[in-house]
C-alpha cells in the first residue's frame, strides 16, 4: 500500500513538473516572437525607424521593467501570505495575452500604442514570472531542484522553436503582405503567440497545486498592509541573509548583460548585417535550439560541479561570446556567436533562479522570489535604457563627426555591445563574494516571526 501511495504522489508530482514546463513552453514563445525575433525589429525598423527606434524600444522594456520592480516584492509576499501565487500569476498571464494580441493594431507611425501595448505585454510576462518562479519549490525538492528548472528553460526553448516555425511559412510565403503598411503577416503573429501562449499554460493553472496553506486577515488589515509589514519584517531580518543580498547585487548587474544581449539581438542584427525578417527568425530558432542543450547540459552541470561554479563557466562563455560580437564582421560568424550566446545565457537565468530558490527560507518563496524579480526587472530598466541610450548618443556623435548615417547607426551599436561585456564582467566579479554554503544553511535555518 505504502509503494502505491508512493506511485501516486510520484505520479501527480511528474504531472506538476509537466504543467510548470508548460507554461515555460508559451512563455517562451512570447519572448522568442515579440522580444526577440519579430516585433522588436518591427518596432525598430518599421513602426518607429532608426536610431530613435533603438531609443525608443531601450526606454519601453525600462519602464516595464520598473514597474514590476516596485510591485513585485509587495505582491509576493501577498501571495506567500494568502496563497494565491497561481492567482496572481493568472492576473499577470492574462494581462500579457491580451496586450500581446493588441500589437496586432501596431503599423507603422502608431509609436503610441506600439510602446503602450508592448509595455502592457511586458508587465504580464516579468510579473507572471515571478510568481511561476516561486511555484518551483513547491512542486520539487531541493535536490531536484536544479534539474527541473533546468528542464523548464529546456522545454520552454523549445515552445519558442515551436512558435517561431509555424509563423515562418507566412513570413516566407506571403512577402506581400510583409511588404504592404502594417505588415499584416508581422501583426498577425503577435495574436497566434498570444493564443499559444494561452493555451500552453492551461495545464499549469488545471493541474498545479499551492502547498501553502492561507493565513487568515487580522482584524484591521488589509492585504496591501500585510505585504508591507511582511516586507518589512523581511528587510529587519536580512542580516541572516548576507550572502543571499549578496547575489541579488550580483545577479543584477551581470543580468543587464544577458537582458541587454536579448532584448536588442534582433535590432543588432537588423542594423549591423542588414537581416531581414526571416533572417532574424531563422537566428532565433538556432537560438532556442542551442539554448535546449544549454538549460539541460547546465543543469547537469550544476549537480556534478555545484551551481556556483556551472555559473561561472556560462558568465565566462557569455562574456567570451559578446567580446567577439563587438568585432564581428559578417552575418556567418554573427549566427554562430548567436548559438554560442544562446547556450550559454539560458545556463546563467537556469542556474540564477535555481540558486535563488535554494537561498529562500521555506514559506516565503513568492516574497524572496519577489527580491530576485527586482534585482531582474531592475537590471531589466537599467540595462536596456543604458544600451538604446548609448546606441543612440553613440550614432549622433559618430554622425556628427562626418561618418554616414548607416555606418553611424552601426559603430553606436557596437558601442551597446561593449556595455554589455562590461555589466557581465563586473557582474562575475562580485558574484566571486557570494558564500553558497552559508547562503542554503541560512535559508534552513531561518525561522521567521509570526505574523
């Protein structure tokens, strides 16, 4: 009997396991389509144009980015208090399927609603984030703890693939509508991802169960005042957990890296090699591919050498991979720097959110979670502004000094590249303080006031 119960537990835990990889599998898409291969260079190129569309398209991912930075931390500990992250996490979903459907609306020239409702789309991506992050240990144990979000990222790669074939055909096959004012091929994919993504996150919300158990609302609270004094009383405690703080910092800053490498792939490859649409989606699908064996090679990694040192080997590779990006020449070396960066950049987000769950005391995942999504969404404003800021500015001074438009627009991407080096670099080296033994045995042995 007792075998059997065991069977059954096992069973509704790999059933979990599948509905939290399935979510990944959509999440993925979006950020394969809408970040990263399709309407990032739409926007760059076709709604906006030019060196202000890179402008424009550092300051929309910021202000996203900020937002979920400030709400973040209040929302997860509302969520760990009231156990409802699978209801938060539906709020953000929805937000971000129907603002993702809504891009269809963006043509050329409506820089206002192509800004607004991708900052929408954004907000529901990176806050559902990160109440699916805090769902992790909840559905695992600390010991597979790093092979399931491993897995995640593998799967999740392979639903932007997914995503990104079947659009192709249209982009490939119908140029004349890509052709004509509004790119009606462009805009309707931005409502095929958001219905994909819909329906690969059913199984999560069907089949996922929250562990927690709700607390009840003192008398004369609210929910919005629990969250704060939660927060609060997290802050008083944070000496215990120095080593974590720690890694928040260095998670931030080589995370501008890795947000900058991908929210502006598509735009460097537009500006610097000319590529078009299925160009750039071709690049995005080698991507996914590479960043499938980087997210299950990493994860194995992790348990064999531990997850510390594996990120060091990712950042390095990272790093090694952007420095040749800042000379690279040709379209031939930049596709095979893309694989590269592909692989290694889905290690460093695998093995960052592995080690933030495992440096989370048990019971306040959603609120430490809500720490980790600030340091992503804060590097998230930080880095791409920086990047589109510097592009720009980069491009006007070459222009200034009598270079050509085109070849200024290309050396101020070039100049956004090197930052990029730059944030991993710094990033890597505080890392180098981060205690990991001390970080698990203070999460295990926090015992955290009552509320």
């Amino acid at each position: 009997m007792a075998t059997e119960v065991q069977v059954r537990s096992q069973g509704k835990r790999n059933r979990e396991h599948w509905a939290w990889y399935l979510y990944d599998f959509g999440n993925s898409a979006y950020a394969a389509v809408v970040l990263l291969a399709v309407y990032s260079a739409y926007f760059q190129g076709t709604v906006v144009g030019g060196k202000e569309g890179t402008r424009l398209w550092g300051i929309a991912v910021g202000i996203a980015m900020l937002v979920v930075a400030v709400i973040a931390p209040v929302l997860g500990a509302i969520a760990d208090f009231s156990a409802s992250k699978k209801r938060f996490l539906l709020g953000f979903s929805l937000l971000c399927w129907t603002s993702t459907a809504l891009l269809f609306f963006v043509e050329q020239g409506t820089v206002l609603i192509g800004v607004l409702f991708f900052v929408m789309a954004e907000i529901g991506y990176r806050g559902g984030q990160v109440f699916y992050n805090s769902l992790l240990p909840e559905i695992t144990t600390p010991k597979d703890l790093g092979r399931v979000s491993g897995n995640g990222w593998a799967i999740g790669s392979l639903g932007g693939i997914l995503c990104l074939l079947l659009i192709l055909p249209a982009i490939l096959f119908l140029p004349d509508l890509i052709s004509i004012k509004g790119s009606l091929v462009v805009r309707s994919s931005m409502v095929f991802t958001a219905i994909f993504f819909a329906l690969s996150s059913i199984p999560a919300f069907l089949w996922i169960r929250e562990k927690a158990k709700p607390q009840s609302l003192p008398k004369g609270e609210t929910y919005l005042s629990i969250g704060f004094k939660r927060l609060q009383r997290t802050f008083k405690a944070v000496r215990q957990f120095r080593e974590f703080i720690k890694f928040i910092v260095a998670f931030l800053i080589y995370n501008d890296g890795i947000i900058m490498a991908l929210d502006f792939a598509a735009i460097i490859g537009a500006v610097l090699f000319g590529m078009n649409q299925t160009q750039l989606i071709l690049m995005m699908i080698m991507v996914q591919v590479t960043s499938v064996a980087g997210a299950y090679l990493f994860g194995m990694l992790g348990d064999r050498i531990g997850f510390k040192p594996s990120l060091y080997v990712s950042l390095g590779m990272m790093t090694l991979v952007v420095i040749w990006m800042v000379f690279c020449q040709d379209i031939v070396s930049f596709f095979v720097i893309a694989g590269l960066a592909g692989f290694a950049l889905t290690g460093v987000q695998s093995i960052s959110r592995t080690l933030a769950g495992l440096f989370a005391p048990s019971g306040q995942s959603a609120e430490f979670y809500g720490f980790f999504s600030v340091a992503g969404r804060t590097s998230s404003f930080i880095g791409p502004t920086i990047y589109g800021l510097l592009a720009a500015g980069a491009a006007g001074w070459f222009q200034k000094l009598g270079y050509g438009i085109s070849l200024a627009e290309q050396l101020g991407q070039r100049a956004g590249i090197v930052s990029i080096a730059i944030f991993l670099v710094i990033g890597t080296v505080l890392l180098l303080t981060v205690n990991e033994k001390r970080a698990r045995l203070m999460a295990q042995q926090y015992v955290p006031a009552t509320d």
